[in-house]
C-alpha cells in the first residue's frame, strides 16, 4: 500500500485535486488542509510514503518549519512542493531533497522571487476560499499582458509597484486597477485579460498532483 499526504485546498481545491489523483487499489491519498507548524510530525505517525506540500499558512499560524521537512525527508519519505507554501520551502531546501515543482517553485528557485509576501492571501477560514490575490498571480498575468501588447512594461512596473504597496488581504485586480492612472480603453481590454487568464498556482498544484500520480504508476 503507498499512502501520500497532499497539503492543498486553497490553490487547488480537495475535489480538484482527487479528479487526478484519488484513492485506489494498493493507493491511499490523504488531502489535508494547509499545512501548519507541527502537522508534520502527525503526519509521520501514518506512515507516509509521499507526501505534497502546496498550501500551507504564514500568519495566521506558525508556518511548517525547515527541520520539520528535513525530518520527514531524513525518514526516507519523499517531499513534494508547489504553488504556494510548496514552492517556497522547496526553493529553500531543494539541495536537502525536496522536490520543487512549476512556475512559483521556479521563480523562487532562480530568486526572481524572495518574499513570502508574494504568495500569501487572504482566505476564509472554513471554506478556504481565497479573498484576496497572490502578487505572483498578478505578476504573472502582467507579464503576460506585456507580451500581448496590452500594457506596456512601464505600466506593468505601476501596476506592480500598486500591489506590493498594499497589504496582501485587501490586494486584488479591481482594487489595483482602480489605482492606476491607466486609461480607461486599457483597462477594458486587461480586465478582459485577466477573465482568461490562468490561475498560476493552481496550475502548479495539479502539476504537483500529476508528478506525484506519475511517480506511482
């Protein structure tokens, strides 16, 4: 029997991420919510093989500290990370063994990124809905935006410079938009953009999900 835990919830949802990988025959997958300080040492007490670590929290909790994933590692249990608290950890202890997964994992990696700030939200604490935007969604759509000719770079750098200037639970799209002095017709047509564009996290999340059911198989 291979049993994998799987931190997520808020960038990828339980339904989300069991519509790629969900229990079996010889598999047991245990999703659990953000991951915490102390929650792996609960975790050890089942016996993983495999475990995901995509969400986890940064203030609202004490966030999972870096001898605790060394410990599960040092246990012979594989460590996986994405998309938010994932990606961050696994950009700090990659040469320890941790496996760093996509986009967010990367920018931390090259140190493109630094802050956790750039990953972290807002969210309501039961339903784990996100009520704010992470600043590496945004700059991600940005840049994006840059290369369709929609903003121009001197303007994605405003738009930026908006967002990390304001308290990540109240940092969204309408909010920096608002701000900006970017002329109404650009408006229009980037929040047409970003109606289409992907969520990066979450794309990093089933990524994660996909690596882990392909080590399995």
């Amino acid at each position: 029997m291979v049993k994998i835990i799987i931190y997520t919830g808020l960038s990828l949802s339980f339904e989300e991420a069991r519509e790629i990988l969900d229990s079996y025959d010889d598999v047991e997958v245990i999703y659990e919510r953000p991951i915490k300080r102390g929650d792996l040492g609960q975790a050890l007490k089942k016996n993983p093989d495999i475990i995901g670590i995509i969400d986890g929290v940064f203030h609202q909790n004490s966030s999972v500290g870096h001898k605790e994933i060394l410990n599960v590692i040092n246990n012979g249990i594989t460590v996986v990370g994405s998309s938010s608290m994932g990606a961050l950890r696994a950009s700090e202890l990659d040469s320890l063994g941790m496996i760093g997964i996509g986009y967010v994992y990367k920018q931390y990696a090259t140190g493109k990124v630094a802050s956790d700030d750039d990953v972290a939200v807002m969210l309501d604490s039961e339903s784990l809905e996100a009520l704010s935007e992470p600043l590496i969604n945004m700059d991600y759509v940005f840049t994006n935006a840059v290369n369709e000719n929609i903003i121009t770079q001197d303007e994605k750098d405003g738009l930026i410079k908006i967002a990390k200037s304001t308290f990540y639970p109240k940092r969204n799209y309408s909010q920096t938009l608002n701000e900006s002095d970017l002329d109404d017709e650009t408006k229009s047509q980037l929040i047409n953009f970003i109606r289409t564009s992907v969520d990066i996290k979450k794309e990093d999340a089933k990524e994660l999900i996909k690596y882990i059911k392909n080590m399995i198989q």
